[in-house]
C-alpha cells in the first residue's frame, strides 16, 4: 500500500528548537547564497567578504551600519507588537513615509526657524501620522473585518504616490534645478552627528528608548501580556475578557507610530529634505528583522544590527564582487522564508503515513 506524506502538529514543542530557528534560518541562507553567488559566477567566499566583513574594516563603514540599524530596529519593533498578537502590518513601509512627509512639512514651515523645540515637534507630528494611517486599516478591521494585510499594503502604494505628487509639485524646491525634493531642512531640523567622519545621527537613541519600552511593555505589562494571549489562544482570551478590537487597535497603531518615527529619523538624520527616495524598502525589510528577532525585544536588536549589514555589505558587494542588486534583495529574501520554514518545523512534523490511518484520523 502506497504511502504518502502528513504534515502533523508536535505533541511537545523543544525550546531548544525555538532557540535555534534563527540560526538554523542564517546558515542555510548562507549556503543557499553560495549557491546563487556561484550561479552567478561570483566566488561565494568574496561575496560573504563583502556582505559581512567588509563594512567593518572602517569607522564609516560601522556608521553607515549604525545607520541603517535604526530604522530597521524602529520599524521592527513596532511591527513585532502587532505580530505577537497576530495583527498583521505589511504596511509599515507607508506608514514611514507618511511619518516623514508630515515632519518633513513641519520643517519646511519653519526652515528658518532656530528653535530647541522643532525637532521633538517633528517627533511628535512624524510619529502620530505614521500610527494615524494604520488606524485606517485598524478601523476598517474592526468595522468591516478587512484584511489588515491587504489595506497596510495598498495604504503603501498611497502614500508612496502621494509623497511623489508633493515633491515634484507643492513641496518642490524652486531653486533646487527641478529636482523632485524640498528645500534642505534648517539644522534645528536635524539629529546631530554622533560619531565623527560618519553619518550616523543622534537619532541611535531612539532605538535604545524604544527597545526598552517594547521589552517593558512586552514583558512586563499586562497589556502586554493580553497581547501575547491573544495572539496565541484567541478562544481563550475572549473567554478571559480579553478584547480582539483592543488587539488590532493596539497592534497596528504601534507599527504605524515606530514606522512613523523611523520616517522621522530618516529625513532629519541622512537625508535632511523630502526626497523621491526616502526608504530603500525598510518597512519590508523590518518584517524579516521582526521575525529573525523571534519577535522579543532583544532579539529585534541583534536581527536589526545584521540586516543592517547585509545592507551595507549588499552596497559594498556591488562594487567589489560587482553582484547585481537583484541578487541581494533575493539574498535578503532568503532570510525570509528559511526562517518560516525552519519555525513551521518547530509546530508541525512530516511523517509518511498509509492511506487508512489517515483515513482513521480524519
């Protein structure tokens, strides 16, 4: 009698196996890479060089992954709220641009402005339109039972074209030869240098700020406790009194108010104006550092600082092994789905079973 394949759930699930989904997740990203650098005709050996040892051999080199960190970390952390409680924000990638363009605004206003209190404005103003956009898809959840994946994503699309009309329109700079960007901001528009001879800003600390408060309210909150819950056992937590809308509202206007915020720290740090470019694609890319973290505080830290320097490394890799980008995005990609694949292991085992015994179970 033929046999056939069964995904089954784990009676017992290790911890030691959850520990280990991470790393599982990075070594065969790395031996599938290997095989796609050699595809490619690249040496694998240099391209990892340029992935992960290149970046820092020099002070810029950890500026520039320092950098990238915080948005990554920002974003990761607010999303990694909502997916705790299986609120799906896909649209966190939106929710940073509308955050820059609404700070961004502020600094335009008062370009000339001097005042201490411009730059914690933009703060405020850049955070609570971030978590402004994902309330609209919080709403259209709770009222209609849209699907939060779908609205977040196509909010993106929105706020992306919306950020291309004012810069090459209302926002343009008139003296800036048609160029689709605003005026350069004023320096109480900006974070301060914090190293020297590189890029990276003061806005670092927000992500320690930020990775604090996640880990207290995660772990040491009954907020966040129902959370968790409700994202694990949703039965049970409505028979505890636990509410679903207070779930979404909160899940969503979280990872709408970091993405805001890291929209924040990107237009007032590097950039200093509104321009086409604002993100290379960090609200996607903090899903995979959310999920690469395990979704704890501490673990978005580590998982931010590497995929912030698959970045950098990715740049570099252009030049020296001259890699071509779609490459690194697959590469980045891979992270993904490896790390999926290995937790799906953790929950489910694959057995091969007889016909009749499925038959018995079904």
């Amino acid at each position: 009698m033929s046999r056939r394949l069964r995904i089954e759930p784990r009676m017992e699930e290790s911890r030691w196996a959850h520990l280990s989904v991470p790393l599982v997740a990075v070594v065969l990203t790395l031996a599938a890479g290997s095989v796609l650098f050699a595809a490619l005709g690249k040496p694998p050996l240099a391209a990892f060089h340029a992935f992960f040892i290149e970046p820092l051999t020099s002070l810029y080199g950890i500026g520039e992954v320092l950098l990238k960190t915080v948005p990554l970390l920002l974003i990761a952390q607010g999303l990694a709220i909502g997916f705790r409680a299986r609120v799906w924000n896909i649209g966190a990638e939106g929710q940073l641009l509308m955050g820059a363009i609404a700070s961004g605004y502020l600094a335009i206003v008062f370009v000339d402005s001097e005042s201490i209190g411009l730059l914690p404005a933009m703060i405020l103003v850049g955070t609570a339109a971030g978590a402004a956009w994902a309330a609209v898809a919080a709403w259209l959840r709770v009222r209609f039972n849209a699907n939060e994946i779908l609205v977040t994503f196509m909010m993106s699309s929105i706020a992306l074209q919306l950020l291309y009309y004012l810069v090459t329109g209302p926002l343009k700079d008139p003296m800036g030869f048609n160029f689709p960007q605003s005026v350069m901001f004023g320096d109480a528009a900006l974070f301060s240098p914090l190293l020297e001879d590189t890029r990276v800003t003061t806005s670092l600390w927000l992500t320690v700020v930020v990775s604090l408060a996640a880990w207290i309210f995660m772990q040491r909150s009954l907020p966040g406790y129902k959370l968790v819950v409700s994202g694990l056992a949703p039965r049970a937590a409505r028979y505890a009194g636990f509410a679903e809308k207070q779930a979404i509202w909160i899940g969503l206007l979280a990872g709408g108010a970091m993405a805001g915020l890291a929209g924040v720290a990107e237009i007032a740090g590097p950039l200093g104006s509104l321009q086409r470019n604002i993100s290379p694609g960090y609200g996607f890319a903090a899903i995979i550092v959310a999920f690469l973290g395990a979704l704890h505080p501490l673990g978005i830290v580590f998982a931010a600082l590497f995929m912030a320097l698959i970045y950098v490394g990715g740049d570099m890799s252009l030049i020296s092994v001259e890699l071509p980008h779609a490459s690194i995005t697959v590469f980045q990609g891979m992270l993904l789905i490896f790390y999926l694949a290995s937790y799906m292991f953790v929950h489910y085992r694959i057995r091969w079973v007889r016909p009749d015994q499925v038959a018995g179970r079904g």
